[in-house]
C-alpha cells in the first residue's frame, strides 16, 4: 500500500505504518516470529485481563458479586459476547465486499460452535449463582435470586436467561449455524444478552443493598444513553475508516494458504521465494 499510494499524504502514512518492511527473507522471518508470539501471549492475556477483572467483583462484599465463579465467568462471559461480535461485524462485511470466498460457511459455523461452548459455561455460570444462593443460606444472597427474578429489574434477569441461555441452544443444529440470517440475529440477540448481564450485575446488585435506608431505582438519563449511543457510533466509525484505508483481510495471510494447499501453483513469482527461503 507504501509503494502504490497515489498521493504523497498516502505515501507517507503508509511509508510510517510500514516500519521499513521491504519484503526480504529477515523480514519475513522476524515476522512470523512476532506473528507467533503475539499469539501465544494471546490467550493468557485475555485470562488474566478478565479474571482480574471478576476477582475485583469477587472481593467485594456485595451480594452477586462476592463468588468465586465470577473470574472464570467473566472470561467465558468475554468469549462469548466476543464471537457474537465478530459475526456481527463480518457478516455484513462478507455480504458487502463479497468476500464468501475468504469468509466461508466453514469459518461461521465454527464461530457458532464456540459461541454454544461458550454459551453453556456462562449458563453454568448462571446456575452456580443460583445453587450457591440457595446452599450458602445466606438470607442476602437468597434474598439477590429472589430480587433477580421478581423483583423491579426482573425483566432484565429473564432477557438474560432468555438470550444467553434459551435461544443459544439452536446452535446445537447446523442448519441454524450454517444459516446467514440466523447466525446474524443469533450474535445481535447474544450482545443484547450480555449488555443486560452487565446491566443485572452493576445495578440490580447495587439498587437494593444491606440498608433499606440506601434502596433506590435507576433510569437511566439522556446523558446515559448518548453515552452508550456515542460509544458504539465512535466504534462503528473507527470500524469503517479501518475497512476504508487499510486491508480487510490480510493478503499475505491467503497467499501463504494457496502457497501451502497447492505447492505455489498459482503464486506471482516474486512472492513464492519469501515463504520458500
């Protein structure tokens, strides 16, 4: 993209984000090294990021967040909304830019399987907060399962049991996981799903305390919601400037899977010696 710009601001971005690259044998090699361990270190930083996260709810004393299941939660919690979130965003873009061949039915009924893997662990995470209410005989946190399902924000606990637990059991099918429209309402109705987690954990957890003195009801203001509206607008806009000036799917990444799959038949002749050294 550096050395076909047509304008020299192009020139110039591309030149700074290109880091010197010119395609030699020791570039491609201190990439796939860094391509490896930025990789590896992948994983264990999505762990470690959510569980510190749960751990911070679990210290607390508040009931529905004084569990040890919260760390593990919130790292299943994170995959899940995670996956529904790539469908959501590669769909459209799969539709648009025609890119069935790259983005295949493979790829999405894969990211549906993962999505159910993930979709029971949270529902067992559910079901753990459940018994453990019920086991513990603490009144307080009987009292939050109580709260959570006939209380004033019931209805957000059931859009939760309902999004994240009923509907992703179609996924045990693969004719709703190889379904485009499905899949696409399936990742929307998740996100819906976990949203409202979050909401039942940060407000219905707080709104009714150990102090009746200190119960109170939240509704949300303008500000609130031009928050929320304002966050997914900056994101959607950062999402389309990125698919404007910048790859969508790497091309380098699709020429190493020809390479491989069909001995380099059908690869430009400059580009077959960087992987073969």
């Amino acid at each position: 993209m550096r050395d076909r710009a047509p304008n020299r601001i192009g020139k110039i971005a591309y030149g700074i984000l290109a880091l010197g690259w010119r395609g030699a044998s020791r570039h491609w090699q201190r990439y796939q090294t860094a391509y490896l361990l930025l990789g590896g270190l992948a994983a264990p930083l999505v762990i470690s990021v959510h569980s510190v996260v749960g751990m911070d709810f679990a210290a607390a004393i508040v009931p529905g967040w004084h569990t040890t299941i919260m760390p593990p939660y919130f790292v299943a919690g994170a995959i899940f909304s995670g996956f529904a979130m790539v469908l959501t965003l590669a769909i459209p873009l799969r539709a648009v830019y025609g890119l069935h061949d790259f983005i295949t039915l493979k790829h999405i009924d894969n990211c549906g399987k993962l999505m159910l893997v993930t979709g029971l662990i949270v529902a067992y995470g559910y079901g753990s907060e459940l018994f453990m209410g019920w086991y513990s005989g603490d009144p307080n946190e009987s009292f939050l399962d109580l709260n959570h399902m006939i209380g004033p924000y019931a209805w957000s606990y059931w859009t939760i049991i309902t999004c994240n637990v009923v509907l992703p059991q179609l996924l045990w099918f693969r004719q709703v996981r190889q379904n485009i429209p499905m899949m696409f309402l399936m990742s929307i109705i998740v996100q819906i799903g976990m949203w409202t987690e979050r909401f039942v954990i940060v407000i219905v957890s707080l709104h009714r305390d150990f102090l009746p003195s200190s119960w109170g009801m939240y509704s949300p203001t303008i500000w609130d919601w031009s928050t929320l509206l304002g966050t997914m607008g900056f994101f959607l806009a950062c999402f389309f400037l990125f698919v404007r000036f910048l790859p969508v799917i790497s091309m380098a990444e699709m020429r190493e899977l020809v390479h491989l799959t069909d001995g380099g038949k059908h690869q430009p002749a400059e580009f077959e010696p960087k992987y073969a050294q």
